[in-house]
C-alpha cells in the first residue's frame, strides 16, 4: 500500500475533528494505543489529560488505528501492568461477523486448508475434507453481514442487557467498529466491578453454553426440569423458540426434516399437550426425546436463535484495549461510530460511517473481490468490475486499506 496516498486523509480528519467527539468517560485514567502508520508498529502505554490533548495527540502523530482500555488505573502511562494500579474495567461485549454464521458467506467467502490443500466456500471452523482447524480465510463483509450483526446486537441488548439483567438505556453505548461489527459498552459501575468469574458466567448465559450442555445429557435420559414460558429469561425465551418451530411445522414437514412417519403421527397426537406444557412455569421436554436423533438439531438451533455469539476474550480480559469512538479505523477509513439504542435501528454502517466524501480515485485490483453487489456510501457497486475504475474516494480508501486495491491516481 502506498502510505502517501491515504495518509493526508486520516490526517485532515484529525485536524479537523472535534475534541468533544473524543470524549470518554474517565479519560485521564485510561491507557490509548496507537498503530503508527510508518513503522507499523503499536505506540502503548499513552495516557491524555482529556479530550483536547487527545486530539492534539492524534493530529500530531495521525495513526492509523486508536484504542484506549477497558479498565481505568491509577498511573495508566506506566508500562508495567501490575504498576499501572487498576481501578476498574468497562463490561465491553464484542460482535463480529467473523464468529457468527451468515447464509452470504456461501458467497463471499472461502477457505483453504493448511493440512490438506483442499478448499471450498462459506463459513467454516475446520476443514470440511479432513477435520482440521488449520485454514487461510478469505472473508468479506457484505451489507447483509452487517445487518446480520446488528440483529445480534438487538438481541444482546434488548433481551439480555435490559430485560435479564435491568441494565438502563443510557447505561448502553453501541459503536459500529468500523469494520466487522459492534461494541456495546456498558456505563454502570456495579458492573465494571464485576469479576471474571462474574463475567464467565454471564458469557456462559449469553451464548447459551451450558444450557446446550443440560439439553443434549437431558435427550440422553438425565433427569433434569426446565421451566417453561411462564417463567422469565432464557428459560423463558428457549420455550417459546421451541413453541415456535412446533406450530409452525406440519406433519409434511416434520417427515421432511428426517423424523419417522409413525414418531410424527405420535407427537401430533399429543401437539395441545405439549403446547400447555410449554407455556406453563415448568415445561416438560419428554416429547424431544420421543423424536429421535433430529431432536438433537431442533434443540441446538433453537439454542443458537436465542443466544448471542459475543467474543468472549474482549468481555473478560481486563488488559483489553477497544477502538476509539470517532477514530478512523485503519483497515476501512470507516468512522468509529458511537450510537445510543434508539439511533440503531435506521443506521447503516456502510452509509453513515462513510468520512471522506470528496473526490474520486482511480483503483487496481490486487487481490480478487467476491462478484456481488455492494452498498457503499449512497451508491451501488458491483465489486467484480472495479479493476481500473474511476470510483469514490471513501470505497477506494476502503478496498485500499482493506489489501483489495491500490489507488493509482487521485482524482
Ligand atoms: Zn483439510
Ligand atoms: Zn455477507
């Protein structure tokens, strides 16, 4: 890549931005981080005294990526961690689309194997050939991947955050991270003093895994009892998912999903049973083990509908350093964007995260890009036409910083 064209442009941003826009709570007892353009290398252990020394700090040195930590301390400019003395640590939860399955990425992504050589398309933890977790990932983050993630962040907030923990609306912030998802950061002391352990178990709850533990050892006969619709949280949730799929399949359908004529004809006899069951404060699964093997299938998705794929490293490591809100992610030249609840739902990543609106440049495709359809900034692209196009300044920073181009001409 050739710094010297895309550097101006972060420089001009830092410049020009608002020290407001860098406000943080308890700024002066945070660490920041900055990636340095030159020497590629990563600058810690910088504390501001606030928010204009901040921007002071980034027009001078203009980086290329910003972070600050999740924890604050007492000395956060010493480089030794023990001495640095922390106070507490934001419960941060972290999205990314990398870790959650999306149906376009049949299209737009693609996987070899380090093992065996072989490769194929879509998302994939280990090598569909010979079962090994070595892969290359190719991935590109498409509008619906996005939309997808924000579905997940919908979810963490609204049935987890405030409905199961009573966490207030303006305790959470939302940050599209300027490239593969969402930061939710919650402002609430009583749980920045919560403890690892603590913050094990509500990873546990989130992403459902020990309910999935207690499911599957209950379809191998254990005696176990779960609570129904009538309770509250997930137990709740996990009951009214499984009511769900139960009315809305069919006999038809439930024999096309692989379970024996005679099995569907048994559970259809005792569908209003079931139903009650569920709805009721204690619900009995009996009839999941009356299926057969598919139950197993109907239990796990249902599972994974109701909980979220959150990074767990990012809500539990308390030397964790996040992005900046309103610094310019270097691998996208999309804005770190900050959001309130309500702002969500109309956002677009790819349309209001865009920073640089002014002039076009010419790109060479060096690295081949998915044939589909892109939304960036307020047009429509078809990413396997690109090569020597004359395209917007904002989509040729993106391909660019993101390996896929190089800009040759500024127009
Ligand atoms: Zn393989
Ligand atoms: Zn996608």
């Amino acid at each position: 890549m050739d710094v010297s064209k895309v550097l101006p442009f972060f420089r001009l941003y830092y410049k020009n931005l608002n020290p407001e826009d860098l406000s943080i709570p308890q700024l002066d007892r945070r660490e920041f981080a900055l990636w340095d353009f030159l020497s590629n290398n990563m600058i810690r252990h910088l504390a501001f005294k606030n928010s204009v020394e901040l921007k002071e700090g980034l027009s001078k040195r203009t980086p290329r990526h910003v972070y600050y930590s999740v924890s604050t301390y007492e000395y956060p400019f010493l480089p030794d961690m023990e001495m640095k003395k922390m106070i507490s640590t934001n419960l941060v939860f972290d999205i990314d689309i990398d870790h959650v399955y999306t149906p376009c990425k049949e299209i737009h992504d693609s996987w070899l194997c380090r093992n065996c050589g072989n490769s194929g398309s879509g998302f994939t933890d280990s090598c569909k050939f010979c079962g090994s977790p070595s892969l290359d990932k190719l991935s590109f983050v498409c509008n619906e991947c996005l939309e997808v993630a924000k579905s997940e962040v919908l979810k963490l907030i609204e049935d987890f955050l405030f409905a199961d923990f009573g966490i207030k609306e303006d305790e959470v912030k939302i940050v599209f991270s300027g490239n593969r998802g969402y930061h939710v950061h919650v402002e609430n002391e009583e749980f920045s003093n919560l403890d690892s352990k603590a913050r094990n178990m509500m990873i546990d709850y989130i992403k459902g895994i020990t309910a999935r533990h207690y499911f599957l050892d209950f379809l191998k006969k254990q005696k176990y009892k779960f609570k129904g619709i009538a309770s509250s949280g997930y137990p709740s949730r996990l009951a009214e998912k499984i009511l769900e799929e139960l009315l809305a399949a069919n006999e038809h359908d439930l024999i096309k999903i692989g379970i024996s004529e005679i099995k569907v004809k048994d559970l259809m006899a005792i569908k209003e049973k079931i139903i009650q069951s569920l709805q009721g404060y204690s619900a009995d699964y009996g009839f999941l083990r009356s299926i057969g093997s598919k139950s197993k299938e109907i239990i796990t998705k249902a599972i994974s509908d109701i909980s979220v794929e959150i990074d767990e490293r990012v809500t539990v490591d308390n030397h964790r350093l996040i992005r900046m809100p309103n610094s310019i992610h270097g691998k996208t030249g999309l804005r770190v964007t900050p959001l309130g609840y309500n702002d969500l739902d109309n956002f677009d990543p790819f349309r209001d995260s865009v920073v640089f609106k002014e002039g076009y440049a010419r790109i060479k495709i060096k690295r081949k890009l998915p044939s589909i359809k892109f939304f960036f900034g307020d047009n429509e692209f078809f990413l396997g036409s690109l090569n020597e196009a004359k395209v917007p300044i904002a989509l040729a920073l993106y391909l660019t910083l993101n390996e896929y181009a190089d800009i040759y001409e500024l127009l």
